[in-house]
C-alpha cells in the first residue's frame, strides 16, 4: 500500500500532467477545449435536425399524396435513410473528400477511417468538430437527394428499382459532384459558392427526379382527353406537421453548415434562413390567390420550402433584406412552376421539381446577385448551375434507363389504380379504414 505523503504526490500530479497534456493540446489546436467542446457539442445538434428532416418529407409526401399509397412512401423514406448512411460511410465520404486530387473525381480510401489521436479530435478542422462530426453532418446532407426523387415518382415507380436507383446515386453521383465543390474541385478553384446545398444537395436531387419522372411517365388518370386531372393528397395535416418539421430541421441544415458554433455567423443565418422561409409562404399565398383565384394550402406549404431552397447557397453572405428578396422571388417561381409542369403533362407529385430544382437553381443564382461577398460572381455560379444538370440528369436519366430495360421500373396499371401499399408491401397504412381514393 503507498503511504500517505505518496498517496498525496500521485492525486496531486496525476491530475496536473492531464491537465498539462490537455492544455498542450489546446495549443497546439489554437482553440481553447471549451470552445472545441461547444462548436462541436452545436455541429452534433445541427446533425439530428438534419435527421429530423427525414421526418419532414416523409410525412409531407404521404400527405400529399393519397392513402393508399401512404406505407409506400414511408417505407421509402425510411429505407434511403439507411442506404444514405451506410453508403457514405463505405464509400461516399471517401469520395466527396478525397484530399488532393484532379478535381474532377478522387477516392480518398473506402470506409471510414479516423485519424488517430488528436488528429482526429481538436486538432481535426482546427478545433471546430472531430472527425466522427464531420462524418455523421455530412452524411445527414447524402440521403436528403435521393429523398427528393422519392416524392416527384410517388405512387407509380417499383419498390425495388427505387431502392437500387438511389443506392447507386447516392453512393456515387453525389458525393462525385460534391467534391467538385464542397470537396475543393474544380468548381471551388473557380470561385463557385454553394454555403449548404441550393445545389449540391437539392438541384442535384432535383436533376434526378426530373429525370425519373420523365422515364416514368404520368400517374393513370392525371392528364385525359387533354385535361389536367387534380389528383389530391389524402391529409393535408400530415403535409402541413412534414413542412413544420422541414422549416426545423433547416436550422441544422443552413446553421450547421457554418462549421462551428461561431455565435454572430450562426445567428446571421437563422435569420436569413427563416426569413426567406416566410417570404416564401407569404408570396406564393398572394400568387396562388391571384392565380387559382382561391388561397391554396398546398403552395404555401412549397412556398416555405422554395424559401428555404433559396435561400440555402448564400445564407450566409446575404443581408437579412436580400434574404426576404430571395425567399420572395422563390415562392412566387414555385407556384408559376407548378403549374407550368402541369401543362406540359410533367406529373410531380408533391412539387418536388418546382421546389428543389428551380427554386434551386435560383438560390444559387442569387449568389452572384445579392452576395456581400466582392468575390462571388453571377457567371461563375451560372456555370456550377449547367455543370451539374449537365452530369447529373444525364447520370440519373441514364440509370433509370437501364433499370426500365432490366428489372423495369414501374408497377402495372393494377398495381396503381389498386395502391401501392397492397401491391408492394401486402399492408395498410390505415387499417380498419375504408380507403375510396382509388
């Protein structure tokens, strides 16, 4: 046993070599362990908003869509979140970062692979998240593309080829075009700025289902004699609840991407970030009633979301004025939109190709306008704008494509006018209820 005056020495410098060590750390960090422990404790907050979001559009996409298709969608949404996780981890991360490389496309190792030591902790990204943040943000940010695919083929595309189209895409188109600038590719020596995904996530997601929906077709019913059918959503509650949870899960969305809990920048964009969501709502109330001559719920639903889709490349770099422009500009093009994909017999869903391909396009746009950054320039986001739809539609076009010639890809017209959830899954999401939309 050691005696009193050791016992005392070993609980007095045990104790001060830890704390010796940590500060040595901290030093050579350059970021004090408080601060490490806040910006990285707020990186892993911003990461299960994220994850709430998955929420949000499964249960948007069920509401707008009709109840016999209801344990369809949420067995979709549920499904890509798992595919997104698993397939980044393996080899997504490894691709959308890939260190140096000839920015274009870079491997930087398959599966996950931690630094060791502090290498991995404080002194990853300077202090502001380890490694293991890093990862699970980011892979948040991979399944949300393939879930705006899901919502633009609702109730007409096979289970199956689904699953397949969105493991394939996920795991490697859109880290591929995400290391063009998150990566810093070719896109990020130019001077292209995307701050947390107008298109990185959302055009590119958009792009994909642009390209499923034209390889699908209408839904039985929509478009006769020339006519456009509505075909309503069967719980507008259950849409509205999936935009609420949407508008909450984009503060971890845009706030996260600050990459630290520093409190001005995370402040400015909640503000932005909401603001536009607001507008949005508010400009598309005041079209559609214009327009359809009645206040349309289901676009100011879209409204908030084309707010947010706007808004999300320059949340950042925009004053909170331009940031009500935006998400203005936003909900009245996802109402036009709509509309136009309507009369050219483009059949969305749930509004998908307005909301994040359009409204996409121009959040990111909007940079090059608003931006109070001297450096970000209009054309330079035009040509990130066309380089990604000129990869993407045709990578997702592509794919549906040889799905359609193999395994095909959409149910039969039985299988559709009876519902997806009995055809595809032998269940209803409404037992012991009577459904009539068929």
């Amino acid at each position: 046993m050691l005696k009193g005056q050791n016992r005392f020495t070993l609980l007095f410098f045990i104790p001060l070599a830890i704390f010796l060590i940590d500060v040595s750390r901290v030093q050579a960090a350059g970021v004090s362990q408080e601060m490490f422990t806040v910006n990285n404790t707020w990186m892993l907050v911003a990461t299960f908003l994220v994850f709430i979001m998955h929420l949000g559009f499964a249960t948007l996409e069920a509401g707008l869509t009709r109840a016999k298709n209801t344990t369809n969608i949420l067995f979709k949404n549920t499904a890509i979140v798992a595919i997104g996780l698993l397939t980044y981890a393996l080899v997504g991360f490894g691709l959308m970062y890939p260190g140096d490389f000839n920015g274009f496309i870079g491997l930087a190792g398959v599966g996950i692979s931690v630094p060791p030591g502090d290498a991995g902790l404080i002194g990853y990204a300077d202090g502001a998240y380890t490694y293991y943040t890093d990862f699970i943000f980011q892979a948040m940010f991979a399944a949300t593309a393939a879930t705006i695919v899901s919502g633009a083929v609702a109730e007409r595309v096979k289970l199956g080829s689904f699953l397949i189209f969105s493991t394939i895409y996920v795991a490697f188109v859109y880290p591929i075009v995400g290391s063009w600038k998150w990566g810093g590719g070719w896109l990020d020596k130019m001077g292209f700025y995307d701050f947390a995904g107008s298109t990185l996530v959302h055009s590119v997601g958009g792009w994909a289902a642009l390209a499923g929906v034209l390889i699908l077709g209408p839904r039985f019913g929509k478009y006769v004699n020339g006519k456009i059918k509505p075909i309503l959503g069967h719980n507008l509650p259950l849409a509205t609840i999936g935009v609420f949870l949407l508008w909450l899960g984009w503060f971890g969305f845009n706030g996260g991407s600050v990459l630290s809990a520093d409190p001005g920048l995370v402040s400015l964009v909640f503000v932005t970030t909401t603001l536009a969501a607001a507008a949005g709502v508010i400009a598309a109330m005041l079209t559609s009633w214009m327009v359809q001559k009645k206040p349309d719920l289901t676009m100011i639903l879209n409204g908030s979301l084309a707010g947010l889709v706007g808004i999300t490349a320059s949340a950042d770099s925009v004053s909170v004025t331009s940031s009500i422009i935006i998400g203005a500009v936003a909900g009245v093009m996802v109402v036009y939109s709509v509309m136009f994909f309507d009369k050219i017999k483009i059949d969305d869903p749930v509004g998908a190709l307005s909301v994040h391909l359009v409204c996409g396009i121009w959040g990111t746009l909007a940079v090059g306008i608003f931006s109070t950054n001297p450096e970000h320039s209009l054309v330079v986001q035009l040509v990130g704008v066309l380089a990604y739809g000129v990869f993407c539609f045709p990578a997702a076009y592509g794919l549906f494509f040889m799905i359609k010639k193999t395994i095909g890809i959409r149910v039969s017209e039985e299988e559709e006018r009876r519902g997806l959830d009995f055809s595809e899954h032998g269940m209803d999401a409404y037992s012991g209820f009577q459904i009539t939309d068929l």
